[in-house]
C-alpha cells in the first residue's frame, strides 16, 4: 500500500500551533508517511515533529471555514492545530486517522527508520539469554538452559532459549507445559546470590474443576528446593479470582499435591481494569478546573495510586520471601504475562543490585519483559485517549516503571540512572522508531525480522552521548536489598509522567541544573586538589633532593 | 519537680506506630521533658518528648503485657508505651497531666531554659529582629506614609505594638474614631509597602456595621489609605471569610464594609475557613493518616474528606489574589478577617512573600514571622495551647502559613534560602515554648513578662545552626528574574507535607535524601575550595604561579531553551543538541527537599530500611522472621538542642 493515497493534503499553509506553556507556532503543515510536521518559516523557532504512531485520537471542530484538530498523543501530550480551509481541515483530518490506525505491524515506522548515528554496538546482540546463563553458571550448577521451545512449539510465548532446573528433562518440561496456561512452564526468573535462593515464574496451572493434577510439574518445581525447605508461591490474583479461574480450566496449586509449598493470594487488577484506570488518571489530571474535592476524589476513583500500592507491596513480598524468609518464590497469575512479569521484574530491582544500573536494567527489561512475552504489541496499541473500545490494551508496562519511579524517589542515590530513562522507556514502548518493542513474544520479534530490518532501541540509548541524559548525578553504588516503603503517604504521582504537558518544569528544571552543576563542580574540585597534590609532591622531593645533595 | 512522683521505669515498651515492631527502655521523668532511653542495643536510640509537646496523654486498659500509655504530640509525633506495672503507669500519668499543663507564664520552659549564654549574647540575641528597620527598608516612613505615636502606651489597641504607620493624611482623632469602629479596637494600619508601585498592605479587624451603621473616621480612614496612593483609584477590600460567616457577625453588631459608604473600595469575599474549622480539619487528617494499614483509597478519601488541602489553597488563593492586586494593578489592599489576627495574618504575610524576595531568606522569613504574626497579635499562646487552655482557642493557623510556604518551596525550589527543615523546625518551637518568641499573646503581654530580659531568642539560635536548614539549590539570581512568585493553583499541585504530618515516622521517608546529599556535596565543595588555596599558596613558595580559581558560577546558560517537545521521533532533520532537549525533563521536584540535612542521630541510609517495618503482607509467624536493626527515630537536632 501506498502511504500517498491516505494523504489527501500533503500541505496547508498558515496552520497555527497551540501547546500548553508554550508560544503558539504559525507554519506550515506537513504530512508524510509517517510523520506530521509543523514548521515555521523562520529560523530558530522549534519545528514539530509528529509519529502518526504516536497519535491516540483527534477531534475536530469547526468555527466558520477555521477549522480545528485536537490532536491527542499516546505520551499524554494534547496539541491543538488550526487550520484554515474546511476542506483541508477535513483532508488532514482524516489522513491523520488513516494513518495513525494502520494495522499492519510491517508499516510502522521502525520498519522505514534509517539510523542517522552509526550503530557501535548492536542492541539486538545486547542481551543473549547464553550471556545471562554464563553469570547463573557462575554462582551455581543446579540449572540448565534448555532448547525444548526452539522452534517455539511448547510455549509460543517463550523464547527458544529457557533455564530450569538440572535435572528436570525436557519430556517433564513439555509435560509440565501441557498442565499451564498457553505452556508457560515454570522457568528461572532470578537467583538470589546472597542465599541460593530463587524466584520463578509461570502461568496459572490448569487444574480446573476435578483437580487435575501433573507430577512433572510438580517435580519440577520442588526441584528448585533444597532439602527441608518449603517455598511460597505468590499468586497475583485474589483467591476468589483464582477459584473462578477453575471453571475456565485454570486454577492454584492445591496444597495436598504442592505440600512444601505455601500459597499467598494478591489482588493485582487484570489488564482491562488497569486500562480504564488510566484513561480515568489522566483525564483527572487534565482537569483544569481548580477545586481541590474534585481532583482529589478523581484521582482516587481512578484507582491508578491503589494500583501501583498493589503491584510494589507484591513485589515486596516477594523480595522479602527470598531474602528475608530464605525461601524460593513462584510467580504466576493467569497467562503470566503481566502482573507475574510486574512482581518479577521489581523485586529484582529491589534485591539485585545489578538492574539498578542502566545496563542491568535494560538487561531486566529484556530479560523479564520483552523475552519474557510481555505482548506489548497488544498492550500498547492504544492509550488514555483512546475512543475505541479496549481490546487487550492496557498499561502494564507503564505501571511498572511507575513502580520503579517510586523506588527509585525514595533511594535517589542508589540507580545509575535517572526518571528520564523511565520516561522515555514509557514513551518507546508506545511507539518509536526502533524496532524493539514491536511485536508480541520472541516468535514474532522472529517472523517480523525485527533485529534484521529495524534497529533496537538499546543501539540507540547506549550510545555515550546518549546516556549521558540518563545518569543519576547522585548515584552511589550500593549492594543492599533496597526497602521501599509502600504506605499511602509514600507514594506519590508521577508527576514527570502524568502532569508533564499540564505544567510548567523550567524552575524544576533550573534546580536540577542547579544540583547537577553542585555535584560535578565537586568532582573538578576534587580533581584539581589531587593534580595540585601531586605537583607539590613532586617538587617537595624534588627539593628534598636539591637539599641532599647539598 | 514536686509533681514527679516517679522519675524512673525501666523495662518500658515502646510500640511503633504503624508495623509490630517494639523495642525494651528506661523511662526517664524530668521536670521538662519525658526520655526514653533504648536498653541493650548499640546505637541506642534516644527519644526527648518535651513536656510542653504533649498535647494529650491518655492510658489505655491494662493488657497482658502491661498497661499502655499513649502521648500524643503537637508536632504530631505519636508514641506508644507500655509500662509493665500499673501504679508505674498511673504515676507518669498523673505527673505528666499535671506537667502538661502549666498554670502560670513562670513555669514555661523558656523560663528555666538556659543556654550557656551571658546576658549580653542573649540581648544581641533579641536585636536581630529589628522592625523599624524593616519598615525602614519597605521605604516607610515617606512622603504618604507616616509612623504614628498613638499606640505608645497601647491605649488605642492593647492587641497591636506600640509602633504603627499610618497615612500621612489620618489624623489622631481620625484613627481614635476608626479604631473604636473596629472589633478589639484594630484599626487599619499598614504591614507591607510595596515600594514599585507605593502599593499598601493594610490590616484590620472586621467593622462593627451591624446592619446600618456607618462611622465616618472610618470612612475617612480608608480613604487616606486610597489617597495615599496615586496609582490605583481604588482599594480593595478583602474580607478574608466567607460571605456567610460575615453575614452572620452583622447579626453581632460586626460585619463587613457597606460599599455604599465607603467611596472608591472594591470589596471581595475569599472565604476562608475559620480557626474552628481548622482544627477539625487538621483533626481529621491527623485521624486519616495514623491509622495503621492505611489503604490508597482510605487515605486519598480521608485527605478530601478532611478538606485540609482545600484549606490550605484557599489561604494560596487570597495571597495570590493580594500579590496581584498590588503588583499588577498597583492597588492598595486593606484585609480582614473578624479579629484581624488570624486569616488576616496567614493572607497578609503569605501574600508578602509572593512579593518580595527578601522574605524568602532565612533572616527575612524571620522578619515576616515577627512583623506580621508576633507584633501584630496572632495569638500564639491559645492558638499553640501554651496555658490554661481552652480548647476551643486551639487551632493550627501559623501551621497552615507554614505548609502554604512550604507548597511554594515545592513550586520554586530555588527561591528561598531555607529548606523545608527551617519551617518545621520553626513549628517545633512555637510549640516548645523554649525560646520567648512566641509566648504570650501580644506584644503587650511579652513585656509584661519581660521575656527579652528573662528568656532566649529563637532566631539567635535557628542563625547559629543556620547550615542545617539551608537551600543548597537556592540562588540568590531567582529573586531577579522572578520577584513576584506566580504559583500554579491548580490543585494537583497541592500535596500532603509528609515530612509535617510524619516528621517522627521514620519507616515513610525516603532511605537517601537528595537534600542530604546536595547539602554535603555544597559542604565538600566549600572546603575543597580551601584546600585548592592552600595547596597553590604552598606551590608558589616553590615558585609555581597557578591559575586563579574558577569561579563557582558557571559559564552556562542560565535560561533553559523553551519548554521541549518530547518524542519526535526520528525527525531526521533535528540536530543532536535539539534532541537532547527532549527528554530533559523533571527529577526534582519534590523528591528535592525529602530529609533532616546532617542529622546527628545516625545515618538513615538504605541499611535502615527493612522489609518487615514496611509491613508488606501476610508473612508474619510463618517461618520465624529475623529480627531488625534498630530503628534510629528521625529526631532533627531536637533532643540535642533541648538538653
């Protein structure tokens, strides 16, 4: 398909601009395959540069022959366009709808995207599962990497690549696969260096209503005991959500046949609850009428605070049977694919040093998110703004890296890198020019030849220039597990994220600056002293020697 | 000390407040403060309650573990004991309801507290604050504005100083007239000029009109204020309460003031809330966030319902409103409330510090807090329920100004000098009654109690700590390019001041403070500076010329481009630099300003935090948890300075 024929106008003159806090821009419009784009005639003045992708919904309204898009984006941005001429208005109107829509993965724009930076490393080689496994086989030989979904037959959802325990084969873990939902057995997750001990994560087993029950399931869990020990298995569901999941042929692990495990329920929400919770957040926080009851019941009905509450205590839970309790965690809630990865993925945060640097946290977001089957695809192909009615989006994804937010406001000092890595991650995951959150699992990234026709956004992020934004100035290296703390009074909004087109930042922005400049004048202090130090040294032995001679 | 019957329990429990956990101590009782002294640990933690902190004690019912004590404080730490024997617990209890409620002036801390300075260190002391100089440096007196003797002997007002200014235009039986027309005899007097536009900030109490009546002092008074100004042909009147409660005073023989008779005013209701309102609703907020397990929706339903938040923006709103009048439209403005010593003060002060950057220093906060809450009679000693209370004079105005400041903090980090330590360590004393700042009533009353002659100045001594409660992001720079604060009143910008509310419960405040951190940081950097000196004056003995320092100030652009634009995607035509703009988007906000800079009682580092006092979930008991590392409490400065 030709992009040209949903562009109807490709240009209008004399369409005016509207963004919150900042001057209204007169230009021209453009509209390419993939872009909007507003430009003024003249110089220095900021050009606008739009993804079709990016673009949730619009509006539009007429007064006389002005016509008016609203236009509202995926990252929460709202931007008005007037354009003069009814039928342009109309024209652009609904190009932009054509073209924001497209349902084909292989017309986005990552597919068309030529790097103007020269890739020095790829992100698609970044993160191989064997390199995560070579660590694991560091610290212990109890685990094995096992080519039972190379051709992704067992568990579609899985990578080729999985690591389970030693002594488990590869028939127990089909066997094993056939008794969870969509065949996502229980895999290795994380290992606790400080103990030996571990967390994994699966979907729901199918137990259904007559109890079935399947041994090389069992089997394969209680091999990641040590002897004597018993294990907690987190189901992220409530138990009456678990107990109805039965009819539909899922279920729990019934304590008779997992006796050395303990299970405890949780009420993370499913996907379509914690969509309507962000579409209600963010049309709280856009509300511009001042009263101090209304935005304070909207912001609680939207659910959004309660959410991220839910999700960290859970994964604080987890944390805390691994590193406090000694024992080994299992994961799962219903596919797996979303609250599990949630708990996962932050109490690794919590208790691993490591993801708290920038390339361990990519390494995590790879491991337990995009390797792991997180659909993003699905999840992210709408947004708050969205008019049309929810398939399976939802901001799973989003409520995680809040999450991490939240961690990382009450440690400053303790991640290498900075809130803005989490805004962008949030903004990539929506949509972007690199290839790496397309798709929906490993098998598609696979069909669609991302690594092959698209670059990975890691090629772009860890570039040094690049990073560079990223850094946390205050980071100090620390191998503590990390305690949030999770009372209401605690948790705050992501302000960075959700108020970010409702306010004015320059005098945050001017104070980050300010506290950016205290530290690194600190470290040019620091060096000066040392180079001064040396120089006197040098010239007191010097003199010492002058003086011996004598 | 006649009233302690028992200074001594040990094997005293003292329960935290949100998780199970407890720990084993001494109870100490002093003739001024409550100590619990931790046994067998080795960071043993200290807990200070100064008796003039409790707000109210009350002793449970007796349990198997013994009998529980529960003290609750004005700075709303919260702490739960339980003495093992009864007739222990009965005895502090009695000691300290009757310690908690002094009878006279004489047995107020301040009285017997000494801090090892002679008579002339205390005086210099009271000399800091100086407000005719702070008048002075407004530009009153001058041409339209004059000092007025009429209240040397505090005939005219027993409420206000000696020193007030007046138009040059009102006369003395003018004022004598006004004030007789005005509830307690508080007359309009001027607190703030605005010296760009020779703008007024004028105060008063409510008008006795009742439903008719009219005075023409009155009258000739306000008109002074409006001829007295040539930029503006009107003034604003601001009643600081709602229209209701106005109504109702007319009722009283009070009110507000009839338009009709006064020529050139433009009245405007704001709608503030009274104090009774204020302390219901600080009630509630504090009922709201000490409850254990607090749910996410409890609390943000319980925050609304408490309408504490809504409180505070309204008090925002009024000072907006009186900054814009006067520095936009240059008009004067006259404000009040029914006494003119409450909302009055909150607006007028807030509304000050909108203006005028000098008030957002250390030394300039100190001045407002002087002029407009002490000289002119907020009544601290019923407000702060420094003796013989009664309940119904209790509530938290000066609180309320504290925390609309410190919203502003969060708005503009780099515009004032002092961290938010500085403002709470304020609340701290206006409660403790340590120092004689805030004692008494009125000015009248302090000298009758001559507290500059037997009590120690507060602002002395926040000077001499000054290091801990500054700024370090602070730049002096902001005052010029922003004189005039125009916060956002949206209301998600109002949020709950945890380290107010939960100064005391360490477990919900962040691990590792930026503030700290910075603060450290500025510290280190001061003295590098030092040793770069020293070094270079030591190498130029060798003979080595060195280059002068850099200056600290930096060759960078101080104005960020305008507000960037995120996600243009893959725009292939912007530059790198255009780029980069992108993502810069804000970290700081209120993450900035999060902990007790330096604070002596151990290092609250990520070491402290545990899973178990965070009360995650349903694991207690199951496979014996280990125990804790002792808490240490967060305890800025308090316990140091108090002993």
């Amino acid at each position: 398909m030709e992009f040209a024929e949903l562009i109807k106008t490709p240009r209008v003159d004399g369409v005016v601009l509207h963004r919150p806090f900042m001057p209204t821009v007169e230009g021209t419009l453009c509209l390419t395959g993939h872009h909007l784009i507003l430009s003024s005639r003249q110089d220095n003045t900021e050009e606008l540069w739009l993804l079709h992708a990016n673009i949730d919904s619009t509006e539009k309204r007429f007064v006389g022959s002005l016509g008016t898009i609203i236009v509202k984006c995926k990252d929460l941005r709202v931007i008005q366009l007037d354009i003069p001429g009814m039928e342009e208005c109309l024209n652009i109107a609904s190009s932009i709808e054509a073209l924001s829509t497209l349902d084909s993965v292989s017309l986005m724009y990552p597919f068309f995207y030529r790097p103007l930076f020269e890739v020095i490393e790829d992100g698609w080689q970044s993160f191989a599962p064997e390199e995560s496994f070579r660590d694991l086989e560091s610290m212990t030989d109890e685990w094995r990497l096992s080519e039972v979904n190379k051709d992704f037959s067992v568990c579609p959802s899985y990578p080729s690549l999985l690591t389970v325990p030693k002594d488990i084969d590869d028939e127990s873990l089909c066997k094993a696969a056939s008794f969870r939902h969509g065949g996502r057995f229980p895999v290795l997750s994380y290992y606790h260096k400080k103990n030996g001990m571990v967390m994994m994560r699966a979907a729901q087993p199918l137990t259904g209503t007559n109890g079935r029950r399947c041994k090389e399931d069992e089997k394969l869990i209680n091999a990641t005991l040590c002897a004597g020990k018993r294990g907690y298995i987190i189901d992220t569901r409530t138990i009456a959500v678990a107990q109805q999941a039965k009819a539909r042929g899922g279920g729990f692990e019934q304590e008779a046949n997992y006796p050395q495990w303990r299970r405890i329920h949780k009420a993370i929400e499913r996907s379509n609850v914690l969509q309507d919770s962000l579409i209600k957040l963010v049309e709280a926080c856009n509300d511009q009428s001042h009263s101090m009851d209304r935005w304070l019941s909207k912001l609680e009905a939207s659910n959004w605070q309660s959410n991220v509450k839910e999700i960290l205590t859970t994964a604080c839970l987890a944390a805390q049977c691994i590193d406090r309790e000694g024992a080994s965690v299992l994961v799962h809630g219903t596919e797996g694919t979303d609250s599990t990865l949630q708990v996962t993925s932050l109490a690794q945060i919590i208790l691993d040093p490591a993801c708290r640097t920038i390339r361990g946290f990519e390494a995590l977001i790879e491991r337990e998110w995009l390797q792991a089957g997180h659909p993003f695809h699905q999840r992210c192909a709408q947004s708050a703004y969205s008019n049309g009615k929810p398939r399976s989006e939802a901001p799973v994804f989003l409520l995680f890296l809040d999450c991490v937010w939240q961690i990382l406001r009450q440690f400053p000092c303790s991640f290498q890198f900075n809130e803005n890595l989490l805004i962008m991650l949030f903004e990539h995951a929506y949509t972007s020019q690199f290839g790496t959150f397309l798709g929906n699992c490993v098998a598609e990234r696979g069909k669609l030849q991302l690594s092959q026709k698209t670059v990975s956004l890691w090629s772009w992020v860890n570039r040094p220039q690049e990073l560079e934004r990223f850094l946390n100035p205050l980071y100090e290296p620390n191998n503590l597990v990390i305690w949030p703390s999770v009372a209401p009074q605690s948790l705050l909004l992501w302000e960075g994220v959700f108020l970010r087109w409702n306010r004015s930042t320059k005098c945050l922005d001017e104070a980050y600056q300010e506290m950016v400049h205290i530290i690194e004048y600190n470290k040019e202090l620091q060096n000066k002293v040392n180079s001064l130090r040396r120089q006197l040294a040098q010239l007191e032995t010097e003199d010492k020697m002058v003086a011996d001679l004598k | 000390m006649e009233h302690i019957r028992t200074p001594k329990v040990e094997q005293v429990k003292l329960l935290d407040r949100f998780s199970n956990k407890s720990v084993i101590g001494t109870l100490h009782l002093t003739a001024t403060h409550l100590i619990f002294v931790e046994s067998n640990s080795t960071s043993a933690q200290e807990i200070w309650i100064l008796h003039h902190h409790i707000a109210s004690v009350e002793k449970l019912s007796l349990t198997t573990s013994g009998c529980p004590l529960l003290i609750q404080c004005r700075n709303f730490r919260l702490v739960h004991f339980v003495i093992p024997r009864e007739r222990d617990c009965h005895d502090i209890y009695s000691s300290l309801l009757r310690l908690l409620r002094p009878v006279s002036y004489d047995e107020l801390y301040a009285f017997s507290y000494n801090p090892k300075q002679n008579d002339q260190q205390r005086e210099e002391g009271w000399q800091l604050i100086d407000l005719a100089a702070e008048f002075e440096r407004m530009g009153v007196p001058c041409d339209q504005w004059q000092l007025t003797d009429v209240n040397r002997e505090y005939k005219v007002c027993e409420t206000y100083p000696r020193d007030l200014y007046v138009p040059i235009t009102a006369s003395k039986p003018i004022i004598v007239g006004s004030s007789r027309f005005r509830s307690k005899g508080r007359f309009p007097v001027l607190t703030y000029f605005y010296q760009e536009k020779k703008a007024a900030v004028c105060r008063c109490s409510q008008p006795l009109s009742g439903f008719s009546a009219r005075c023409l002092e009155d009258e000739h008074m306000l008109q002074a204020i409006s001829k007295a100004n040539h930029n503006s042909r009107y003034v604003y009147v601001m009643d600081t309460r709602p229209k209701l409660n106005a109504l109702a005073n007319r009722a009283a023989g009070k009110g507000y003031e009839n338009e009709d008779n006064y020529s050139n005013i433009r009245f405007q209701f704001v709608g503030i809330e009274n104090i009774h309102v204020m302390r219901g609703s600080l009630q509630k907020l504090l009922e709201v966030v000490g409850t254990r397990s607090l749910s996410m929706t409890d609390y943000l339903v319980g925050l609304e319902n408490s309408g504490w938040l809504r409180h505070i923006k309204a008090i925002m709103d009024a000072a907006i409103f009186l900054a814009k009048a006067v520095t936009v439209e240059g008009a004067s403005v006259l404000v009040h409330c029914s006494d003119g010593w409450d909302r009055t003060a909150q607006v007028c002060a807030l509304g000050s510090l909108l203006m005028d950057p000098y008030y957002r220093t250390i030394k300039g906060f100190m001045v407002l807090i002087e002029k407009d809450w002490i000289s002119f009679g907020h009544k601290f000693a019923d407000r702060c329920d420094q003796l013989d209370p009664d309940p119904k004079e209790v509530s938290p105005i000066f609180t309320q100004f504290l925390e609309c400041v410190w919203q502003l903090t969060e708005q503009f980090p780099q515009a004032f000098e002092f961290s938010e330590w500085f403002l709470i360590q304020i609340h701290e004393h206006v409660h403790s009654c340590q120092f004689g700042n805030f004692l008494g009533n009125s000015q009248r009353q302090r000298e009758v109690l001559q507290l500059k002659e037997r009590t120690y100045s507060l602002w002395a001594h926040l000077l001499s700590e000054k290091q801990n409660y500054l700024n370090p992001v602070y730049s002096p720079s902001f005052a010029e390019s922003h004189p005039v604060l125009e916060p956002s009143t949206q209301a998600c910008h109002f949020k709950f001041w945890r380290n107010m509310y939960h100064q005391y419960d360490r477990s919900m405040h962040p691990r590792q403070s930026i503030l700290k951190q910075v603060l450290t940081f500025k510290e280190s950097n001061r003295e590098l500076e030092g040793t770069v000196q020293a070094l270079k004056t030591k190498l130029q003995k060798f003979g080595v010329s060195t280059s002068p320092l850099k200056p600290q100030t930096p060759p960078r652009e101080r104005s960020l481009p305008p507000r960037p634009q995120s996600l243009i995607l893959g725009a292939p035509l912007l530059s790198r630099k255009e780029v980069q703009q992108e993502e810069d988007e804000e970290v700081f906000g209120e993450e900035a300003r999060e902990d007790a800079p330096a604070s002596t009682d151990g290092e609250r580092t990520v070491e402290g935090s545990s899973a178990t006092e965070n009360g995650y979930g349903e694991l207690t008991g199951s496979f014996g948890s280990k125990n804790e590392p002792a808490v240490v409490t967060l305890e800025f400065g308090v316990a140091r300075m108090t002993c």
